[in-house]
C-alpha cells in the first residue's frame, strides 16, 4: 500500500486497521442482511475524507433498488462532503448513471452485467467525463486484465484475503504486469 500498487477498501464491519496516508475507499457493506443505515451513517462520519471514494447503498443486481437508495442517501453524502460512488447495477445503461451526482462509478452486480457491453459502455463514459471507474469482485489475472483494457481506475476483490501469505506476492507479480504492459487481455 506504501507504494501505491494496492489500495484499501474499508467496510463498517470490517474492523481491520487502516494504515495513514495509503490510497483507500469507503465501502458500505450493505449487501450483507446485518448491514444497519445508522450504524453505516455513524462509521462514516468518523472517517477522515481522504477516501478515493465512498459507496452510496445499492442493491446487489437491482438497478432500480439502487436507484432509490442513491436518491436517498448521496444528497446528505455530498453535504457531508464526500467523494460519493453509484454502483451500477444489472439495468443500468451509461445514460441512467447520475454522473453530475457522482465521482466515481463502481461496476457492480451480477458477472453477467459486469462483462456485458452495456457496462463497458459506462465505464467508457466514465473516463470521458473524467470520473473515476472502480470494478467490484476482480479475483484473478484476466478479470484484471480485462478491467484495465476497459478503463477502470481501480478494483477490489476478495483474492488476497483467502490465503494472504501466498496471494500477496502472486496479487503484486499481476498488478506489475498489467500496470507495465501495453498489452491486455480482453477475454475474461
């Protein structure tokens, strides 16, 4: 993390330790049937706002869900003064994304909405409006490849957490390649 090839991703229910001064972005754990509105709202008033992004509640493959939640809680987000992400989700298209509402779009939903065309579409708008693109559940090489060749800015992915000791040096060897290579591979 000191040398910026990875970043970290906080949850309320997390309860690791954040180091200072890394790159890092404010998830909200709200796929998970414990997740509490206030609890989340309380967790992320104490954050400092360095955040790269904070993830505005969505519901997991739902487009529309997520839509009402975004209208819900970015206002007062904003007003708090954070760097807000709507999730796209499976029904969403590059013209339903609010992007005069948000700084980042985190791809999200189901594996078969995250490699479809309609969310490379997004993630295309996004880097030419100049808004940051996140990619959620990127677990191997070619996912990564894949969402480098498409433009995302970032990615998360449980990998490093099953089995950290020898996925670590694997996760650095392939950000190494993809951050250095020209080339990337498009099949996922």
């Amino acid at each position: 993390m000191r040398d910026g090839l990875l970043g970290f991703i906080d949850t309320p229910a997390q309860g690791n330790v954040r180091e200072p001064d890394v790159d890092w972005c404010a998830d909200n754990g709200c796929y998970s049937s414990k997740w509490d509105e206030q609890k989340w709202w309380s967790w992320l008033a104490r954050q400092d706002r360095t955040m790269r992004f904070a993830t505005c509640p969505d519901v997991v493959g739902d487009w529309d869900a997520t839509v009402e939640r975004f209208n819900k809680f970015q206002p007062k987000m904003k007003a708090e003064g954070l760097p807000v992400a709507c999730v796209a989700q499976d029904g969403a298209t590059h013209t339903t994304i609010p992007w005069d509402d948000i700084d980042c779009v985190f791809i999200g939903g189901t594996t078969e909405f995250k490699l479809s065309a309609t969310s490379e579409q997004i993630m295309r708008e996004g880097n030419m409006r100049g808004v940051w693109v996140h990619v959620g559940r990127v677990n191997s090489l070619r996912r990564l490849r894949w969402a480098k060749a498409r433009g995302a800015d970032s990615c998360d992915g449980t990998f490093l957490t099953f089995g950290p000791d020898v996925n670590l040096p694997k996760l650095l060897r392939w950000l190494r390649q993809v951050n250095n290579q020209n080339q990337f591979g498009f099949d996922v």
